[in-house]
C-alpha cells in the first residue's frame, strides 16, 4: 500500500499542482457554506485547508494528518488564520468530537487506505447528519504524478463504495484531466 512519503514534499505544493488543482478555486466547486465546520483528511501542508478557513469565513476549518512533521509546516503557514487548526491524527481514529463536522474534504488519500470500511466508519462518526463529504482523487489511468494505476480507485468504483457505505452521491466535480470529484451528503 502507498504512503505519501515526506521526502516528497516539494509535490504538495508546486507550480505544476497550483496549475492543474488551485486550491481555492478547486475548493470552490464543491459550494461549501461559509457557516461550515471543514475538516480535512489528510490535509498534507494545507494545500486546502488553508484556503477552506477562507471560504468558511463564519465557521472553521480543521486539518488532519498522521505525520506531525507536516502538520508543524502547516501550522506554521496559518499563523495568522485566527478560524483555522492543526491535528495530528491516527489513521483510523480522529481526534474531533461526533456530529460535530459539516463537511469533510479528502484530496488523492483514499487509494493509501488499507481498510476503506473502518476509515468510513471514522468518517461518518465525526460528520453531522445531513452533512457533505466532498472527494478529490486520481483517475484510473497512467499520468503524469500520482500512484500507479493499480492503486488507483475508478470514479464508478468510489461512487460504489461511499454508496455502500451509506453516502449518497450527489454530484461529480470536474477537477482536471487527471483527477476527478465527488461530492456525497450523509442522510
């Protein structure tokens, strides 16, 4: 199973990345409330959550990670966000009350989760009912960047497993050429 290796942290932000995923207008087509508690899993340097704390200007947002080195960097970035938190997390419990959240946002994490059904678990537990789990990851072909096409997860297939696991799909996002969007609301 890939892992994001922190020798490659140069690709969490990058000319290339901004080109083809600028945050805050990426973040944009998945039309978060401004009232919003964000959380995102996975959230590397805060390539979106940083932006995010500007969208949900009247709410918060909350970036988790597994790798305490990262999260150092992007709390360092956000020094000045007054509407903005760092966590260090573990992969399948995170550290944010039940109910509390009202939209998750994962960007190119799903393909390095290992057990897809206690990370969903972990997902809905820390969601409100009625809330929103917005979704970036890479298409199921050969590019440029990201993992190889065999850990790749397909659009179908990841609309397939959120719907399994009681999401309901609401809306594909275009990303870019590379990666899709998904947007699903928990009922």
């Amino acid at each position: 199973m890939h892992k994001f290796n922190i020798k490659n942290i140069e690709k969490l932000d990058n000319l290339k990345r901004r080109q083809s995923l600028p945050p805050l207008e990426t973040l944009k087509k998945f039309h978060i409330d401004n009232k919003s508690t964000l959380l995102d899993i996975g959230c590397g340097i805060g390539y979106f959550t940083i932006p995010a704390a500007t969208i949900v200007n009247q709410g918060k947002a909350i970036g988790l990670d597994i790798m305490a080195e990262i999260i150092d960097i992007a709390k360092e970035k956000a020094t000045n966000i007054s509407n903005i938190e760092f966590i260090k997390s573990e992969e399948y419990s995170f550290p944010i009350q039940d109910a509390s959240v009202d939209y998750v946002f994962i960007s190119n994490v799903i393909h390095e989760i290992e057990d897809k059904s206690r990370y969903f678990k972990e997902i809905k537990r820390v969601l409100k009912t009625n809330g929103f789990l917005g979704i970036i990851d890479w298409e199921k072909k050969e590019t440029e960047m990201g993992p190889s096409i065999n850990e790749r997860i397909s659009k179908e297939e990841m609309i397939k497993i959120y719907e399994d696991a009681n999401f309901t799909h609401v809306e594909d996002i275009t990303i870019n050429m590379d990666q899709y969007g998904l947007k699903f609301k928990l009922v």
